[in-house]
C-alpha cells in the first residue's frame, strides 16, 4: 500500500514530493513505523541474543492474532462512528457454543468423518451464534437510532449473561486435534492463527478500502445524514456493520478456543478497551469515516513488540500494559504536535 | 420540557416519570409477591449494597452532563482505595484523615484526565480508557496484586447513623452535594451548558479548562471516596475488585435518563436507574431465581430501557413534525 501511494504520486506531473509531502502523506503509518524501529532498537540493545531469534517471533505470531481480529471486529464500528463493546462478549458465547457441541457430539472413539461432520456443524453454530448478535445489535442501532455505546453496553452485558447463564461460569474444553491445529499448528512456517489473522485483515482491508459497503461505512462515519440523502441505504449498512464486527468475533472465538483448549465466559475480558486502544493508536478515528487497516495493523505490531520485549526483560505484564496506555497517550500528543508543525510547514509554503 | 401542556400523558413521557413508574410497580409487584421484600433488613442492605455504585454514578454523571465520559473511575477508585489505605496501616489516622486522603488522591488522579483532554484536545473516551490502563497496570505492578487484609479496627468497625448505615449515609451525602452545584450553583449550570453546547459555553466566556478540572477532578474526587467505603464495607483491600465496575455504573446512569451526548441528566433520574436495577435483581434473588441470570437481566433491562427512549424520542419529533404543518 505505501509502495502504490509512493508510485502514484511521484508520477503527478505537478511537482517533485518533497519532505513535507512525504511525511504528511500517511503520518500514521509512519509514526508508527518509526515507533516500531525505536522499540526494535531498545530491545535488540537490551536482549540482542533473546529478542531476535525465531523463537521469539514465532510466540509474537501466536499471541497477537486474539487481539489483532477483535481489534478489526474494534475497527469497523469505530469507522462508521459507532463502537461494539460487545465484542468480547459474543466471542466467548460463540466459542462456548462450538464447544458445547464438539465436547458432547464427539467422544474418543468416533470416527474421523463423525468429527469432520461435528467440527463443521460446530463452525456453523458459532457462526449462527454471532450472526443473530450481530444483526439484533445492529437492527437497534440502525432502525431505532440508539447510541451504539448503549446498545453494545446492552448486548455485551446480556450476551455474556446468556453465556454465564448456561454455563454457570463453568469451562467447556478438551477439544480434538484438528481443532487445536487452529490455534497451535504452524503452516508453512507461520503460525495459523497468525494466517487467520492476516487473511481476515486482508478481507477486511479490501472490503473497507475497493467495496461499496466498505465506502458508504466510512461515509457515514463522516456523515450519516449527507450519506442518507445521497441515496444509501445508511440502516441496512449500519445492521451490515455489526454483523461484520460479529463474524469477526466468530473467527477470534475459533482461535481462541483452539489456543486455550476451553471456552469460558469471561476470557479475554481485559482486551476490550485494548482493542480500542489498538485501533485508535492505528490512526482509526474514534468520530468514525476515517482508518486503515495497515495503520491497525502497524499499532498491533507495535503493541505485541512492546509486551514481548518487557516479557523478555523478565517485566510483569503489568508493566506492558502501563506502557501501553502511557503510549496511546504519547501518540495523541504526537499528532497534535506534527498537526501543528505540518500547519506552520504548509503556511510557509503557501505563502512564498 | 418541550411540551406546555401539564397533562397526564405529556408528563408520562419524561424518563424519569417512567423509570419512576417502573420501580413502583417492581416494588408492588415484589412486595406482594414476597413478603420479605419490604422489610427494614432487606431495604437497608439493598441501599448499602448500591451505596458505592450510587457513589461513583454521582461522578460519572456530572461526567456525562458535561459531554464527556470517563472509564477511569473504577482505577482511580482501586488506587486512592490501595493508597489510603497503606497509609492508615503505616501511620495510624481517623476517618477525617481517610475521607481527606481518598478525596484528594481521587480528585488529582481525575484532574490528570482533564488535563489531558483538554491539552491533547483527545476524546474523553480514549485519554480515560488510556488512564484507566495505565492507573490500574501500575496498581497492579506496584502491589503485585496483593491484598490488605490487616485494615485499622475504627476502619472496618459497623457505623450507623441512627441506624442507617455509614455507606448509605456517605453516598446519601455525595448525592445531595451533586443535586445541589448542579441545580443551585452556576458552576452547575455552567456543566449543563459546556455538554449543551461547547462552543456556546466557550463565547458565553465559561472557562472551559477550569471546568473540565472541576468536572473530572470531580469523578475522581467520587471514585476515592466510593473506593474508600468499598473497602470499609468489604474490609479489605483488593486491588482489582472495582475493576470491570465502570461500565456496570455507566448502565444504571443511562438508565436514569443521562445523556451521552452531554447537557442532558439528572441526580434524581441517576437513583432511579440505579434502584430499577437493585430491586429487579434484589426481588429476583427472593423469588429463588438463579445469581447466573443476573448479568442476562440486566442486560435485557438496559436493552429495553434505551431502545424505548429512544422510539419514544423519534415519535416525539414525528409529533413535532405534523405540529409544525
């Protein structure tokens, strides 16, 4: 995507690029490009041995598809100006639905087929699961015009009742291989859940980017009012919103039942507000209309880097997360200030 | 309110006639049902078990009504709470010293979000889910998540006031300081008119940075004091119990009629959300129905209670539309 961007400007007959242009052109991306390199080079410097070998790059592949999927189930809300706080919540209830069926419908002895068959109709029922969240919550948004923090608080404190209801707080888990090939196999070298990630992220990125659903979402997060006059169908796309977040939480619900071996209602819980942090970081705005997916993309390899360096430096968690708030904060400051300074730039140069 | 006419049905459609409504017939309705719902025991402990969260809503309104939101609360609460609470252990004190401390610790915490909101012109949102990860990580590294059991005996000895519990009567007190700066002094209104309209506000002259110090400086100031009686309630300190609270005291304000999108919310809508919740929960844990179905309740009440505002608010402007032909 840089490379396109790079290509397609340096061909415009009206003037070279210069430095203003190129820093101004995506100042997230290279934000975060730079704060990838600085964390890099901390790292290297302190653990050079531990911090750049496969192994260590290997975990960072495992652990950061969870948050990288219900980072983009985060996204698309936040791009049509809404938010899913539900996100969680329908994950695990999907996972626990998959689980329920896979632990009861298979036994040791079944045949291969039997399982094919079960894991299959497993995936469909999340699937299902998901779908009728995402639609109740987005047809409430859409057609009755609640706030989607409010909606989303709503289903996300229901949903997780229904799941805590049925399970009594309790863990389903003890899955069959091909299931936990999901969330531990590695292909080709890379880790899978690694693969769904970055193929979800692709999917998601043409759709928001090339797709018409993908446009009239990020019209309304500018807009909602001028994109309704303009002869989109705004509710039907804000129901499309959220089954798209929902489908998402499906596939982060696989992995995540695949890697931990058990669904239970209140795993990952913590991610929630991270996922925001995530996208905002990777320059999604929070007012809705405008986002990447490279940018979110960028903000998770940053994230991930941060808490397995400090991991490697024999840090508690807790100091990763203190970090990443203290760098959701600093990158705020940074656009503000390289707002301001890009301003004085483009001032100078007008005014010659 | 909109409508002039003092009829019975322009009156049924304020929210908090509603919600009002709701909670008498919950009451009558329990109460017939099960004879111990109205009994001075199970009255008193339902007030005191949503003494804190009436506590911290009273901030987070003030928080809303002005436009903004604050997620940090809870982790303000648990590390005023971690703090006051070490401080006593060491040092010995009295209730003036813990309720002095916990406020001030409470209050800088939450002027640090205002800060940064106002400087970094950032989303409420994202600079107090920031703070909250923050805060609380630090807590947590700090303490290494490790509980105070051995709290001074004046601390968690039963106080009541004639014979009101001491954390009804702290939340009691909180409340009534809210109701009166929001309705009788003219910072007050002056929060109603920065979540009415900033700009407004702004060419009205309020200051708008001391404002919003006020106004989260004043979540913060709620969030030390609830952290404090939490723990003089529970009678012990565990860093991560308030933590997940935020978005539960964030429902039962919506609930009362509060506004996310600022300038709209009232102290007496915000007890009324908070008893329609208590009670439902309360009366379902009488009629032996199941704590796991709590969270499916609540949830469903929450649903229920925005999705009929709001059709009510679109019917409301259909009205005014034909009114207007």
């Amino acid at each position: 995507m840089p490379t396109e961007a790079a290509t397609s400007t340096s061909s415009t007959p009206s003037s070279r690029p210069s430095f203003i242009d190129w820093f101004g052109r995506d100042p997230t991306v290279t934000m975060l490009g730079v704060l990838i390199v600085l964390a890099v080079i901390f790292f290297g410097a302190m653990a050079p041995s531990r911090f750049f070998s496969g192994e260590t790059l290997r975990a960072m592949g495992f652990q950061m598809p969870e948050l990288g999927i219900l980072a983009l189930a985060m996204m698309i809300p936040l791009m049509s100006g809404g938010l899913n706080l539900a996100i969680i919540a329908t994950a695990n209830l999907s996972a626990l639905v998959m689980a329920a069926i896979i632990t009861k419908m298979i036994g040791p002895a079944s045949p291969p087929q039997d399982v094919a068959g079960v894991i299959a109709l497993a995936l469909a029922a999340g699937f299902v699961a998901s779908l009728v969240v995402g639609l109740i919550t987005g047809m409430i948004v859409a057609f009755l015009g609640v706030h989607p923090i409010l909606v989303t608080l709503g289903t996300m404190t229901a949903v997780k009742g229904i799941a805590v209801y049925a399970t009594n707080g309790g863990v389903i888990g003890g899955f069959p291989p091909a299931i936990l090939f999901l969330g531990n196999g590695i292909l080709l070298g890379v880790p899978v859940p690694m693969v769904l990630f970055v193929l979800c992220a692709i999917v998601v990125a043409v759709i928001m980017s090339h797709a018409p659903f993908g446009v009239a979402v990020r019209l309304i997060g500018s807009n909602e009012k001028a994109t309704r006059y303009s002869g989109v169908a705004t509710d039907w796309m804000l129901v499309g919103v959220y089954v798209a977040s929902s489908l998402l939480c499906w596939v982060a619900a696989v992995v995540m039942m695949a890697r931990f071996n058990s669904a239970r209602a209140g795993y990952a819980e913590s991610y929630l507000l991270i996922t925001i942090l995530a996208a905002v970081l990777g320059g999604i705005d929070p007012n809705g209309g405008f986002g990447k997916v490279l940018g979110l993309f960028l903000s998770l390899i940053l994230l991930q880097i941060i808490s397995t360096g400090f991991n490697l430096l024999g840090f508690s968690p807790h100091v990763t997360e203190a970090i990443w708030g203290v760098t959701m904060i600093l990158a705020i400051a940074i656009a503000l200030m390289r707002d301001r300074l890009m301003a004085r730039l483009w001032l100078g140069k007008t005014s010659k | 309110m909109p409508d002039s006419d003092l009829s019975f049905k322009a009156a049924f459609r304020r929210h908090d006639v509603q919600i009002a409504s709701i909670v008498v017939i919950m009451v009558v309705l329990f109460s017939a049902i099960s004879p111990g719902f109205l009994s001075a025991s199970n009255v008193v402990s339902l007030l005191e078990n949503y003494s804190v969260m009436a506590i911290m809503a009273s901030g987070l309104l003030v928080v809303l009504i002005s436009g903004g939101i604050d997620i940090s609360f809870a982790a303000i609460a648990a590390v005023s709470q971690y703090l006051v609470a070490t401080l006593l252990v060491h040092y010995g004190g009295n209730w003036l010293v813990a309720f002095g401390l916990a406020a001030l610790f409470g209050a800088l915490l939450g002027v640090v979000n205002a800060l940064l909101i106002y400087y970094l012109k950032a989303l409420s949102v994202i600079v107090t889910i920031s703070t909250m990860t923050f805060y609380f990580a630090v807590l947590m590294f700090v303490t290494d998540g490790k509980s105070i059991y051995d709290l001074p005996d004046w601390f968690t000895a039963d106080l009541s006031l004639f014979g009101i519990p001491f954390p009804v009567v702290v939340a009691a007190v909180v409340l009534f300081v809210t109701v009166f700066f929001l309705s009788r002094l003219s910072i007050g209104r002056q929060i109603y008119g920065l979540g009415g309209n900033p700009e407004a506000a702004k060419r009205v002259g309020c200051n708008l940075l001391g404002l919003q110090c006020f106004v989260y400086g004043y979540s913060g100031f709620t969030a030390g004091i609830a952290g404090l009686v939490q723990a003089h309630r529970v009678e012990e300190v565990v860093p991560n119990a308030l933590i997940g609270r935020e978005l539960d005291v964030l429902a039962a304000v919506v609930l009362g009629g509060a506004s996310l999108l600022g300038g709209i919310g009232t102290v007496s809508g915000t007890i009324l959300g908070i008893l329609l919740l208590a009670i439902v929960l309360n009366g379902l844990t009488l009629l032996g129905v199941s704590s796991y179905s709590f969270g499916f309740v609540t949830g469903l009440i929450i649903l229920l209670s925005v999705s009929a505002t709001a059709y009510a608010a679109k019917r409301q402007q259909k009205r005014n539309v034909r009114h207007a032909h």
